[in-house]
C-alpha cells in the first residue's frame, strides 16, 4: 500500500497499490487518484477512554464467575462423594 493509497471496502487486492491511487472491486482495479479529504491532523486523545478500555480487560475475565454457578450446579447432580450409586438430582 502506498501512502494516501485508498482502497474500497470488500475489495480483493492481489497487487502492490500505488501511491494516491484509488482502488476497489473483486479483484480490485484501479479506480482514480485519490481523494483527499482526510483531516491535516488526528482528534485528540481523550484520556477517560483510555482507561476505560484498560479496565474492560478484566472486567470481561471476571464474566466467567457467574457462567460457573449453574455449571457447577448442573455438574453436582452427577458428582457424589463416596461409593453410593449416582441418584438423578430430582430423587434428592
């Protein structure tokens, strides 16, 4: 890809993309010079988001505590201690 190179979304591209060109389709062509209406700079950086993403991590790791309960809970039905014969849960 060159810089300022475009390529349309869903396009196979199985070439090397000049720079400021614009390309599309499947298998992708060359469809102009590119536009130039992307902003001088980037937006800034907002720092509240930053840390929230940071915090999703584990947040989303700790999803798993709550799916185990009535894993577990299905799971003791078939587990017994000792040697007596596995009854069905309903028969407790």
């Amino acid at each position: 890809m060159g810089k300022r190179a475009q390529v349309a979304p869903g396009s196979v591209v199985t070439a090397r993309v000049p720079t400021g060109q614009s390309w599309g389709g499947a298998p992708a062509v060359k469809l102009g010079k590119a536009e130039r209406r992307w902003p001088k700079r980037r937006p800034p950086r907002r720092a509240r988001w930053a840390a929230l993403y940071g915090m999703s991590g584990p947040g989303l790791g700790l999803l798993r505590l709550p799916a185990a309960v009535p894993a577990l809970a299905v799971a003791g039905c078939f587990v017994h201690a000792g040697t007596a014969p596995a009854r069905p849960c309903a028969e407790r």
